[in-house]
C-alpha cells in the first residue's frame, strides 16, 4: 500500500474513536466534531510527512493522531466555556486531565479491540 | 484550567501545489519575498512542508545555500508571529528549519552558529506533537558536531542510548546513520580494521534496506580508510562503488571526501605530486559547496608533502592561506595550541613541523 494510502486507512480505522471522543468526553456537537476531524485529517497527513514523521512506520503515528484530537477536543470545550466551570463533573474530570493520558487510554483500547 | 484557542485557517493547498509552490519560492530571491509571501503561498502549511523536503535533499550539494534558504524561512515564520498551519504545525516548522540550518553550519563548519540553531531546534521540537523522532534528528546532529570537536568519548557514550530511540520508533536508516559516528570515531582513535569493519556492516545493511545514499556514503568512508591504510585494491574498489551513486544523487560532500580519501591513498602510496594533484581536486570540489574548512585543512595536509619535497616557500604559502580560516572557525584548544605554534614559526619563516601534522591530523580525522 502506498504511503498516503496506509495515513488515509489508520485516519479512517481511528476516526470511530475520534468522534466519540470528540463527543461524549469533550462535548464538541456534531457539527464541532465533524470540522475538527477535517482539520486534522489535513493535519495528519501532513504529520506524516514531516522529516522523522516520515521515517516512521504510519501504525505508530497514531498515538500523535488521537493526542491531537484530544487535544483539540479540550481546547476547543475550554475556548466554548470562556472561563466558567463545567456544566458536569464528567466534563470537568476529562478537562482537568492531560490530553495525552486521555490519548494513551483510547490507544490501549484500539490496541486491545484488535488484539 | 488552561487551553489555547485553535486557528482555523483558510483551507490549505494540495502537496502537489505546495511542492510547485515551493519551487516558485525557491526561484524568487530571498528579498523579494516577504513583499510576495501571500501570491507565494508562503504561508500555507504544504508549501513550508515542501520546502523543508527539498532544502533536506539539498544538504549534501549545496549547504552554504541552504542555510540561507532556511533562515530566511525560519525568520520569515517566526518574526512577525505567523499562524501557520494547525494545531503544532508552527512549532515543527521553527524546529525543522532550525535544524536545516544547524546541519548546514555543521557541515559549513560553523559550529558556534550550528549550536545555536540546534537549540532552537529544540524549543520549536518541544512543543510538537510527535516530538520523539524528530529530537532523536536533532540529537544525531548534536553528537556529529561533538564528534567534529572531538569529544569522542561523549559521543561513544551517548550513541547507544540514540541508536534506541531511533529503533524503539522503527526508524530504520537513522539507526544506521548513527553507526557512522562510531565508525568516525574509530577512525579518530586509530582503529582503522575495525572501522573497516563497521563501514562494511553499513554498506551491507543499507544495501539491504534499500537505501543506497547510506550504502554511497558508506563506501566514501571505506575509501578513506583504506586509503589511510595505503591499501589501493581496497580503496579504488570502494570508490567505484560509491561515485557513480553520489554523482547521480549529487552528493558533493561525499564526492569531494572520495577524491580526499583517493589523494590520501596516494601520499600513504609514496605517489606525492600526484597525492598533490588529487588533495588540489579535493579542494576544488569543497570550494564549489562553500567548505572552507575542509579547503584549510587540505592546504595543510599539500604544505606538509611539499616540506617533504623540500619546496619549503611554497609550503609557507600553503600554510598562510589556511590560518586565516583555522582561526576563523574557533577549533578545540588542541588545534588553537599548534595553530599558536604554527603562526609562530610562519613568522620566522622556519616551519615548525610537528604543530603542522598535529593540525593537519586534527583536521583530517575529523573530516574523514
């Protein structure tokens, strides 16, 4: 498989975890949800093209992918609330948490959905 | 609670745009740009993306201008502050374009200049999301320029530790590349069988990899090495193998280095006029790609065989030439110590001839 072919098939086997991420944990609505992974379809092909990106194989780019996404999903929610509190404590756990821990539990999860 | 608020850009272009792109940039002097940045596309993220690619194929044939090439770049991008791109893609263009300058300066020998564009490097890195690979990049380049400064030790030290980071995220090649610091090394401590040793186990590898610029390189090495060793078979076989490769990926670098490594086969061979012929090659080629420390070096090594011939006033010449630039470059204090020497004796007009071999050693190990 091409290269831009195997970062468009992980983008789509990931995407599932993505938008649900984007949803039930950040609260993004679907609209918010649905331009946020457009954004960062763009922005994970061109990740992998990137001067180490490149070197790598495409499988693990995609711990890069859903800590982007979470990233993305925090900064977003934080950005909609202008400063005031979470209307639940569920948002407020998974805003106090750093993006990248949230990211390694839904990798561990693909990781053992496919295993 | 804290978060920054996402930029949401107009929507980019395609690679193939951006790499068009990118040529049109790189068609357009460095002034006239910043006035031609929006038809330019300068601030799109595909066309940055491309421009780093072509000034990392650049490397090796043309360094002076790739340095200039990516500070104006990296100038451009962080200078006003430009949004460029999404989400940390800002920050690995500071950081790829510092690193194309430092590797630039470090083949420049510009080190002073290549440590400090290293560091930016890192802060732009820090901050991105797939961070690991691209500082394991970075810390290549930093062990390489330790390397040239000679601290072997250092550079032995903290190899394996990189060769890991390298295989634990599959990046094969640079794992490879890594041993052509030990083999460096190596070469630095006199160790020339092992060496050898370690350059075939690379030519060996990257043929199987598939890479041939690594295999190519691999070969230059075996050239000079052999060549130190006045081993001729060896070192013209190895050449034959690495020119043709380097002519086509237009590897100048490693081009001038074979014809080094050939001159060096015929001084070790008792051949010294034409030894003197090849090392004014070698010069010729390093003064095409803006090497001026690897031409300095060479008129040492010619000074030292034209004291052997007794053509000591034509030695001086040599050596006058090459001061200038020895200082210039700020070398490790061995090399200022002979080079202190060697000014001295410049004057009086009497070569002192051990703090030139010891300068001259300085600089051929290094650049082998």
């Amino acid at each position: 498989m091409r290269r831009p072919d195997e970062v468009e098939s992980l983008f789509s086997r990931t995407l599932s975890v993505i938008h649900s991420a984007l949803v039930s944990y950040y609260r993004l609505t679907e609209d918010e949800a649905r331009g946020a992974e457009e954004d960062l379809l763009l922005w994970f092909q061109r990740l992998a093209r990137r001067g180490g990106s490149a070197q790598m194989p495409v499988k693990l780019l995609r711990l890069s992918l859903l800590s982007a996404a979470c990233q993305y999903g925090r900064s977003f929610q934080l950005w909609k609330l202008g400063g005031a509190d979470p209307v639940d404590s569920d948002l407020g756990e998974i805003l106090a948490r750093e993006p990248d821990d949230v990211a390694n539990d839904l990798d561990r999860t693909l990781e053992g959905e496919r295993s | 609670m804290t978060g920054r608020v996402l930029r949401f850009p107009r929507r980019p272009l395609s690679s193939d745009a951006g790499r068009l792109a990118a040529e049109r940039v790189l068609k357009t002097p460095l002034a006239e740009r910043p006035a031609a940045a929006a038809a330019l596309r300068l601030e799109d993220p595909e066309t940055v993306l491309a421009l780093c690619a072509m000034l990392r194929q650049r490397l090796e044939s043309a360094p002076a201008a790739v340095r200039d090439e990516a500070e104006f770049l990296y100038r451009f991008l962080e200078t006003p502050r430009r949004e460029i791109g999404l989400f940390d893609e800002r920050e690995y263009f500071l950081g790829e374009t510092a690193l194309l300058a430092g590797t630039a300066c470090r083949h420049l020998s510009r080190r002073v200049e290549a440590q400090v564009w290293f560091d930016r490097s890192e802060a732009g890195f820090r901050h991105t999301v797939n961070a690991p690979g691209d500082l394991s990049r970075l810390g290549y380049q930093r062990l390489a320029e330790r390397l040239e400064e000679r601290q072997i030790d250092i550079v032995l030290e903290l190899l394996p530790a990189l060769i890991e980071s390298f295989r634990s995220l599959e990046m094969t090649e640079d794992a490879l590349k890594c041993r052509f610091l030990e083999g460096l090394a190596l070469m630095e401590t006199d160790e020339l069988e092992r060496a050898i040793e370690i350059f075939q186990d690379i030519a060996t590898e990257a043929g199987s990899l598939g890479s041939e610029r690594l295999a190519a390189s691999a070969y230059a090495n075996l050239t000079h090495v052999h060549g130190m060793m006045g081993e001729a078979e060896a070192a013209i076989a190895a050449s034959m193998k690495a020119i043709p490769v380097l002519r086509r990926l237009d590897d100048r670098i490693a081009l001038a280095k074979v014809q080094w490594g050939i001159a060096t086969l015929l001084r070790e061979t008792g051949q010294l006029q034409p030894a003197i012929e090849a090392y004014r090659k070698a010069q010729e080629e390093f003064e095409a790609i803006g090497m001026r420390a690897d031409i300095a070096a060479l008129n040492l090594v010619v000074a030292d065989l034209l004291l052997e011939q007794g053509q000591d006033r034509d030695a001086l010449r040599e050596i006058a030439a090459a001061l200038p630039v020895i200082s210039e470059l700020q070398m490790a204090p061995e090399g200022m110590a002979a080079l202190s020497l060697l000014r001295e004796s410049s004057r009086r007009q009497e070569i002192n001839r051990q703090a030139l071999r010891e300068l001259h050693g300085y600089f051929q190990e290094l650049r082998a």
